[in-house]
C-alpha cells in the first residue's frame, strides 16, 4: 500500500464503511427495480422511468465503490447473505402505493446519506482525499434527487404550496 501513501489500519477502517455503503447500495438497488417493475397508477409513466434512471445511476456506483475499495487493496463484499446482514436498509414489499416508493427511497437516502457522511469522517481521518472526493459527489447527487423527489411527491400528494 506505500504507494498510495496511506496508513494500512485508517484504510482498513474506511474500508469497513465501504462495504457497509456497497451492501446499502445493493439493497437499494433491488429496490428500485423492485419498484420499477410494480409501480401502478396514475404516476405509473413518471416513476417507472425514473426508478430506471435511478436503478442505472445506482449500478454505476455499486461498481465504483467495489473499485475503492479495491484500489485500497482490500476485497468488497460480494455475497448477498452478508450484504442483508450489513445494510442500513431493508427490503420492500412489491405491493406498495407509488407515494409511497418515494417515501419509502427518501427514508433510504436519508441512510444513504448518513452511512457516506460517516464514511467520509474515516477516510478524513485516515487522509483518503480519493474515497472522500468520490462519495462528496454521491452526496451532492443524492441530496439533489431527494430534493426533486420530495418536491414532485408534495406536488402528487397535493401538499405543496406555493409561497
């Protein structure tokens, strides 16, 4: 690891944070195209659409992290039994109102976010500005679609107003 000129038991930490992060992601994958598939309604055409988008987006990233944590010369977790026992988020059942997908993915983002907040302090800690700068990116994307999501459920659910 000299080469990356970081201390092997800081990585190591961020790594833990990592895995967690990739068995998150995969678990809100799953669920995305869970919805994806089961979304009914009148908001069928918006969010089958864009839980596809957010299901590619979201691949991209699973491989991403996988990568970190390869590029800092450790294994990613790769098997789905572990990945149930580490994440912050659950599954869902197929059968949920469309609001409700949305609630349900703003509650995940919410985990989402915190377990990369909580990432970026370890790595912070163990100077790993490359783990840092990839997952501020995924913070300030996320945050935006969680924003839009928020608005166009306020807007479906009839409680936006207007100032």
């Amino acid at each position: 690891m000299n080469y990356l000129n970081l201390d092997k038991n800081r990585t190591k930490e961020t790594v833990e944070q990592l895995n967690t992060l990739l068995a998150d992601y995969h678990l809100y994958y799953q669920k995305l195209r869970n919805f994806h598939w089961n979304v009914v309604g009148e908001n069928f055409f918006d969010l089958h659409e864009k839980f596809e988008e957010m299901y590619n987006d979201t691949l991209i990233k699973i491989d991403e992290v996988a990568e970190r944590i390869l590029t800092l010369r450790y294994q990613p977790v790769s098997h789905l039994s572990q990945y149930l026992k580490m994440a912050n988020i659950e599954e869902s059942p197929s059968e949920t109102a469309d609001l409700e997908m949305i609630d349900i993915l703003l509650n995940d983002h919410g985990k989402l976010l915190t377990q990369m907040r909580k990432t970026v302090e370890f790595a912070d800690k163990g100077g790993d500005e490359g783990t840092i700068d990839l997952l501020g990116a995924y913070i300030r994307e996320l945050e935006k679609t969680s924003w839009m999501l928020d608005s166009w459920r306020m807007t479906k659910s009839g409680t936006h107003k207007k100032s």
